[in-house]
C-alpha cells in the first residue's frame, strides 16, 4: 500500500505559477499510475494529468500547454508544474496512485491542497 502527501498550494494571480509536491510512501513499485486531480467548490472530482509506470503522460484539455506532470523516482515524488494559472484553475488539488498490491488494485488519495488564483 501506499501512501501519499501533497503540498506547493496557496493564493497566485492570474498568470502566475505554481508548483505541486506529491511525496510517496510505502510500495512504491506497486504503482501503476499517478495522478493529479482537482475538485472545485459545487463540481465534481476531475482528471488533470496523469503519468504511468513506463513514462506516459495524459492531459485535461484545459491545462495542455500549461501544466506539466513529472516524477523524481530517487524522491519518491511527483510534480504538477502548473504556468499561466487562470482563476478557472482554483480548486482543491489531489494526488492519486493506482496500482495493485498482493493481486489487489488500489485506488489512493491524498488529502488535497488548495490553490487559488485571484483575478
């Protein structure tokens, strides 16, 4: 299992950048893929980027050309580089793991951190 913290979040402008951290523990080459999702206030949990085991990336329409998704294995960590922020960006931001562990799939969740991004 594993087990995941996030942390880069807080207030930017519009135009500004950000720089999302999600530290993994425990079993790390049971991961799959990782994730970033968003959730803002009165909508549902959405896909922003994710990146699988062999190097991948997936990205929402919204963010192509302004987020990039990375990982540093020697860190156990993986990055959301977030540029040109628009107020449309704010939300509640998580990180996720996929894998599967002793033959059984795993879905974690971190708790999230907030950014926002004033007018």
């Amino acid at each position: 299992q594993v087990q995941l913290v996030e942390s880069g979040g807080g207030l930017v402008q519009a135009g500004g950048s950000l720089r999302l951290s999600c530290s993994v523990f425990g079993s790390i080459s049971s991961i799959n893929v990782m994730g970033w999702y968003r959730q803002a206030p009165g909508k549902q949990r959405e896909l922003v980027a994710d990146i699988i085991s062999g190097g991948s990336t997936n990205y929402a329409d919204s963010v192509k050309g302004r987020f990039t998704i990375s990982r540093n294995n020697a860190k156990n960590t993986v990055y959301l580089q977030m540029n040109s922020l628009k107020p449309e960006d704010t939300a509640v931001y998580y990180c996720n793991a996929k894998g599967s562990y002793s033959y059984t799939a795993y879905d974690r969740w971190g708790r999230g951190t907030q950014v926002t991004v004033s007018a």
